[in-house]
C-alpha cells in the first residue's frame, strides 16, 4: 500500500511540522539515537549521526566496544579521525540503550549451511529493541532481508516484548545500507538513501533524520516491502551479471580464448555492460539472492535465473583448481607432492573482511588433491583465519612453489613483476590469475586465467 506524501506536504503545512517532531527533538539532542550493532555498517552510521546529534553505539561484543571507546575500528575501515568530536557512548549495556528514542538496527544477515537465510542475529536485535523501546519510539532496520521480513519478524517480536502496538505505541522504518567495503569513493554520505516508513509520519521523520547527514539525498520508498526489495535486488543483479561473466569464461576457455580480452574488445561499445568473471564472495553478493529465492520458494515460485546463476558463481572455486590441476599434470608433475601459494584471502581486495570468501573454497579444493597450500594475505587476521576456516595463514611465501594462484588483487600484489613469481616458481611454474590483472605481464610463466 502507497501513500501521497507530496501532496499531504504540499496541502498540509502544518501538518509536516508535526509530523517532524522526533526529528526536531532529535536536533535539538532532547532525544538520542542509538546504533545497534558496530561492524563495517553500524559504526560509519553512528560517528556520522555523531557529528550532529548524541548517539548511542551499542554492541553485544565487550571487546569490540573497548577499542571503539579507544578510536580503534575493529572492522579496520576507519581511521582514529573519524571518532574526533563524535557525541556519542560506546556500550554494550542494555539499559543504555533506554535513554534513546531512535533506534537504528544494523546487524549481519547471513545465509546457513543450506543457504537458507540465517535470522538470528536480527531476531536477537529485534529481541534487544523489545526490551528497551518506550511509548513513542522509533526503529528502523538497516540489515538485508527479503520484502515483508521486518514487519513479519521483527516487528511482533518488538510487540511481544514490548507491550506496545506498532504504529500507535511505536513506528518502524526500513533503511536499506549501501556501504561497500573498502570504497572510499562511493562512502556513506555520498550515495543516496533509500528511506521507508510504516506511515507518512514515520516516513517524513526517517527521511529527514537521514537527509541530514546523507549530502546525496534520500529516495522515499512507497513502503517497508518496496525498501527491501530495492535492496536485495541490488545484489542478485550483480550477482547474475558476474554469473554470465563466469559462464562465458568456462567456455572461452574452452575454446582457447582470453575472456579478458573477450570483454576489452566488446567494452568497446558505448552500451556493453562491463562485468567480469571472478570469485563471488563476501557478505552481500554472495548471499542476498538466497533471500530472495527465499522468499520466492515461501510464494510457491522458483526462481530459476537467480538459482542458476548463484549455482554458476559458487563453481568456480572449484572450475580453477581443476584447470590448474590439469594443466600441471600435462607438464609432468606429481600433484600430491605439489605446492602452491594462494595470495589473498579476504572476499575482496584492500579489506580485511574475510566472511565468507570464497578463496577458502578455493584452498580446500586444493587440499582435497593432497597439495600443500601456503596462504599469504597483508589485510587478513591469522586469528580469524583459523577461527572461521580453521586454515593458516603464513607471515610470509618461500621460494619453492610448483604454482601460485593470485586470488585477491592487493594493492601490494599489484607491484610484483614477473620476475618477482619466477623467484617463487620451481619450474615449469603455474600462475592462476583470478582477477586477470597480471596478463600483460606474464610472458614467460604458464599462464592461467578466467
């Protein structure tokens, strides 16, 4: 269901001004806005509000909330000056959270092993906002879900918890992020806000909450639904475009074609899109279009392209050991007795966020032929390497490798020459070039690529 908001602005002058009263209290710091959950979406959020307005930074993760409280990210996306002159309390106090009145909820949403959507962590936020939210207070959800999942979930989880009624006891909004990690071009404030509300009052509050720290401007969705589904779409889109890339690199492959130059040749029309073939991971791409066909199964359609093309994206781990497998097996080498350096394991380059790469696939692929694996990454944590794949990582590479796989094109990778990988390479040496970065390079290493 819609809502005319020009025209109930338009007619209705005095109605905005009260419309607006949150915002306005929120101006004037007679009310608080709390952030809740501070990774790589919550904490940019809340220093951003904090310039203006007091704010509330909460997080279950004691450890986490100390270094914000020392001007340290944990997710290593900001620096020290990004907490300077911010009014805002780290915290991960429950009772806290009680002296604000707009809550914004940014926590993960992940997909389970069976590629189901993993609600947990918005259920327990949605649990925490039960508890703490007063008559009159607002919430809005940041997270990725599939369209009807916060006022389906979260929002009779607040009720129940609550006592109050959604629209007369409290209001709720739909806010979808658009960070992208490691851009630092295309930050917070400078892409424009998707905004939703429960009603025109809501709506109106929420959009110029947002609009005073967004310089890029806010779109009013029409409805919660219509955000989220603006959102999950962003992502299958992509991720249905990288799955074409990668399709037509398996055939180009096998047709003894350079994909790369493939699309340097075609890129050269003004209207080709220029996607490219590669290891779709992270906590975005790679995940939102299950919540999508979530949905979808829950309506009794199955979504075909959007399945075909995450079946497409999550084979290529295992699309580039083979190529490189049977490539080393021609030139004579024993593959149990191989060893091979995989450089970067972050799910993209110059980040430290390792969730959900799928370069792990990559490794353990290569494991599976019984060949020793040396991973090198200068972004990566050793610790949350073993913790989340139970895999090593190295301080540094040797120089007695069969092949190197260049997975994640670091900054720092980006300056080796060839002569840097023949110092690592016994021969015949392999490089598997991922990313398709080194091709004018390499002229004397067998060359693989997508």
């Amino acid at each position: 269901m819609g809502y005319v908001y020009l025209s109930q602005t338009f007619f209705f002058p005095t109605l905005l001004i009260d419309m607006a009263m949150i915002f306005e209290q929120i101006q004037r710091k007679e009310k608080k806005i709390s952030l809740i959950g501070l990774g790589y979406v919550g904490l940019p959020i809340a220093l951003e509000f904090a310039k203006k307005f007091s704010v509330i930074g909460f997080d279950i993760s004691e450890k986490r909330v100390e270094m914000m409280k020392n001007h340290i990210d944990p997710s290593k996306e900001l620096d020290k000056s990004a907490f300077e002159g911010a009014d805002i309390l780290f915290t991960s106090r429950l009772d806290d959270l009680k002296n604000a009145s707009f809550h914004i909820v940014a926590v993960p949403t992940p997909i389970d092993n069976n590629k189901l959507p993993d609600l947990t962590p918005l259920v327990k936020a949605s649990e925490t906002v039960g508890k703490i939210i007063k008559k009159d207070d607002y919430v809005v959800f940041e997270s990725t879900v599939y369209p009807g999942a916060t006022e389906e979930v979260c929002i009779p989880i607040i009720e129940k918890l609550s006592g109050l009624k959604f629209g007369t006891g409290f209001k709720a909004g739909y806010s979808p992020e658009r960070i992208n990690p490691g851009d630092t071009l295309h930050t917070l404030t400078k892409v424009v806000k998707v905004v939703s509300g429960c009603d025109a009052e809501s709506l109106e509050n929420i959009a110029r909450t947002y609009e005073s720290i967004i310089t890029a401007g806010v779109h009013r969705a029409s409805s919660i639904k219509v955000a989220e589904a603006a959102k999950v779409i962003e992502n299958t889109q992509r991720d249905l475009n990288i799955a074409l890339m990668n399709e037509l690199s398996i055939i180009f492959q096998k047709v003894g074609i350079n994909t790369f130059e493939v699309l340097e040749a075609a890129g050269t029309k003004w209207n080709f899109l220029k996607f490219f073939p590669g290891l779709v991971g992270g906590h975005c791409i790679g995940v939102d279009p299950y919540y999508l066909t979530f949905k979808a199964n829950q309506l009794g359609h199955f979504a075909q392209v959007i399945t075909a093309g995450r079946a497409v994206n999550d084979q290529m781990s295992r699309f580039i050991v083979t190529e490189l497998v049977k490539a080393m097996i021609k030139s004579g080498k024993n593959i149990s007795q191989s060893k091979v350096l995989v450089m970067g394991i972050t799910f993209k380059e110059d980040v430290a966020d390792i969730r959900n790469s799928k370069v792990a696939d990559v490794i353990y692929e290569l494991q599976s032929y019984g060949i020793q694996v040396d991973i090198v990454d200068p972004h990566a944590d050793a610790h949350e390497v073993k913790e989340e794949y139970n895999l090593d990582l190295s301080d540094k590479y040797t120089d007695n490798y069969d092949a190197i796989i260049a997975a994640v094109s670091h900054k720092p990778y980006m300056q080796l020459a060839e002569a840097d990988f023949e110092k690592m390479l016994n021969k015949p040496g392999f490089i598997f070039d991922v990313k398709g970065v080194f091709r004018n390079k390499i002229k004397k290493i067998n060359y693989l690529s997508l």
